[in-house]
C-alpha cells in the first residue's frame, strides 16, 4: 500500500508517480522525499541514497531518478503504539534476568 506522507491516504498502487503528482485528498506533492523508500532523516542530505544530490525542502516535489514509494504504511509517523509494545516486550523477553 502506497500512502501520502501528509494526509495518510491511501494512494493508487498502480498509478504513476510523476513530478507533479499530488495527494487528491490534501494536495500534497506526492514525488518528494518524505514519501521515498530512501528517504532518512538520520542520513546525510535525509537520504540513503549515496548519488542523490541534496534536496533543500523534502515535503516539496523534485526531480530525483532515485525516487521509489515507500509502500509500508505509517511510514511516515513511525510505528504505532501497538507496534511498540511488542517491540518493547521482544526486547525485554530478549534481555530478561533469569
């Protein structure tokens, strides 16, 4: 499932993503680097992709070759509290005193 970074909506899986593609339920620019599988905000530039040339706004379209959707959903925000928690309690299952 492909989803806006802004709004969370779901996008069209089958449709293309161009320069000037936007979100049809809150105009956000779909081609930008909030919304790509490379994009990291820990990264140098705030993404993985070592040949991308840096990007000054990453919520704005650009031009980038190296642009693929991110397709996990929530990417965006993260993981959910959900997710969290059995993150956590893996962890402490992993590291407990015995």
């Amino acid at each position: 499932m492909r989803a806006c970074h802004a709004c969370g909506a779901e996008q069209d899986p089958y449709s293309a993503i161009g320069h000037t593609s936007s979100c049809p339920q809150c105009r956000a620019d779909l081609k930008c680097c909030l919304n790509c599988v490379s994009h990291d905000r820990g990264s140098r530039n705030q993404c993985r992709e070592p040949q991308a040339e840096p990007v000054s706004d990453v919520a704005k379209a650009n031009f980038c070759d190296f642009f693929q959707f991110r397709s996990a959903p929530g990417a965006r925000a993260g993981r959910t509290g959900r997710d969290a928690d059995s993150a956590r309690a893996a962890f402490d299952a992993l590291f407990r005193k015995r």
